[in-house]
C-alpha cells in the first residue's frame, strides 16, 4: 500500500501491520492531531458489521491492557477502526525467535488474564486469543487486540469461531462458549511461550480436534506451579479451569519468584487432568 494513500482526507496509510479475513491493519499517520496510530480496514463490505460491532464493543471498554479506539469512520463503503498503536510487534513475531523466559512468560500472562478478567466482568468473551492477538508497544506493554468475533451477553454469535490452534474444546462444538474458553486459549499460549512449540499445529479440522484426544503435554521443568496452573487452565471441562483472576494471582507471584499457594480448584484440576490424561493415553 502507498504511503501516499490517505483516507477521509486525515490518516495516511503506512506499512501493513497484519490481519486476516476480515480485515487489514496498518500504521498510519494522524495529519491532524500529528500522531502514529493503527488503522484497521474492513476488508470487504460483506464483513462490515463485524467491524461496526467491535467499535461499539472497544467504546464502552477500558482498561490499560486494551488498545483505546480513537475513531471511526468509512473508506467508501468500507469501515474503518482508529486504534493506539502498538509499534512493538506481536508475541508471534517473539516466539518466531524461540521460547520465552518463564518470569517474562508470567508477566505477559498476568498481564492478559487481568485483561481477561476485566472483559468478562463487562460479559465479554473475546473467543481468540492467541499470540498474534497480544501486542506489545515500544518499551515491552503487552495489549490484548481483536475483539471481533468476540462474544457478549446482548449480541448473537458471530459466525467465526477462532484460530483451530487454540480452540477451547466447548468451541468446537462441545458445549456453551464462555470465559472459561478465554482461558483454555491463554493456558495454550502461555505453554507455547515456555516450549517454543505450538502444542496444536496446523489450521484445519484435525488441529482442531487434537485436544480432545491429546490433552497439552505440560513438562514439569519449570516447576509444580507453573505445571498445576496450565494443566488447569487447559482442562477438558470448563468448570474445571480456574478463573481468569485466579490464574493472574499465581501469574503475578511466578513472576516476582514468590510462592503463592495455589487455589484449591487448581490443585484439582490438576488432578483431574492426570485421569484425563491416563484415559486418553490407554485409548489411543
């Protein structure tokens, strides 16, 4: 894209920062109040209500670990979101470089999770997070972006279901998707921060499908808390996974080195997750 394209005669389009099928989002130049920011256009009309619901979505939320919307407004047919913009890149663009450090890993996770916990007070499940939704801006902020095909009480389902990588068992079918599947997603992600590896590869069906046979493997190497925590967060049955404000508490304490006990509903899940994982093991 051009730097030279401006659009409604105030934002002058920069590189392209990323996207999907919804939509492309790039940096771009606010000429009037003389600031970079993150510019998200919707891709094609037919996907226009998606981008309308989510500026509705960002307005009534607040919160340091969201990106703020600045504007809205329409390129011809198309809409198109203003947002802050996060210039540091994607956790997907750091794990490209390999694992994470463990108390690097817990400060991003507790970062998210209390994000999490913020949205789901307001009846917001964002149903995609993953490492391409966590942003980080200049000095290493970490941003919880894409709400949309997030959920919420007073809006029906949209119908994209998220990325088959970190689908929470319930969103393939197997029960009412609620914030508990946000935080089978981050379990996932926070996993793949300390190994490096996408525990569920690939982006069709099969990829899909892979955790109801194969629960996560959780090593034990970075010790019991981190292993009771994501074997816990990444449980078959939702009502066995902690809160997301639960799993920020023990995320905070792993990254300052503290000990914290761990919630008794952790401790388990844990335990129901080694049944689980017998079960499977002798199934298949």
């Amino acid at each position: 894209m051009s730097t030279t394209t401006i659009i409604d005669h105030r934002y002058r389009l920069g590189p392209r920062l990323g996207g999907g099928g919804m939509a492309d989002v790039f940096e771009a130049s606010d000429l009037r109040l003389r600031r970079q920011v993150a510019l998200k256009r919707c891709r094609t009309i037919r996907r226009r209500r998606h981008i309308l619901d989510e500026a509705e979505l960002l307005a009534g939320l607040s919160h340091p670990g969201l990106l703020r919307l600045y504007d809205i407004g329409f390129d011809g047919q198309r809409p198109f979101l203003v947002l802050q913009l996060a210039s540091g890149g994607t956790l997907r663009d750091r794990l490209d470089s390999g694992p994470l450090a463990p108390d690097r890993v817990a400060e991003i996770g507790a970062t998210v999770a209390s994000v999490l916990t913020y949205v789901h007070s307001e009846d917001v499940v964002h149903r995609d997070v993953k490492p391409e939704n966590l942003l980080f801006d200049s000095v290493g902020e970490c941003y919880l972006a894409d709400f949309g095909i997030a959920l919420t009480g007073d809006r029906p389902a949209p119908d994209f279901v998220g990325t088959a990588g970190y689908l929470a068992p319930e969103q393939i079918g197997y029960g009412e998707v609620g914030p508990a599947a946000d935080v089978y997603s981050l379990g996932l992600v926070l996993l793949e921060s300390l190994t490096g590896e996408t525990e569920y590869p690939g982006d069709g069906p099969e990829a899909a499908m892979a955790r109801l046979v194969h629960p996560p493997k959780v090593p034990a190497v970075w010790g019991r808390t981190w292993r009771s925590l994501l074997t816990a967060m990444t449980a078959i049955e939702p009502a066995r996974r902690p809160t997301a404000a639960a799993c920020a508490t023990v995320l905070r304490a792993l990254e300052a080195g503290e000990h914290v006990p761990l919630p008794g509903c952790v401790r388990r899940r844990s335990r129901f997750e080694t049944i689980m994982s017998a079960a499977c093991s002798a199934l298949f």
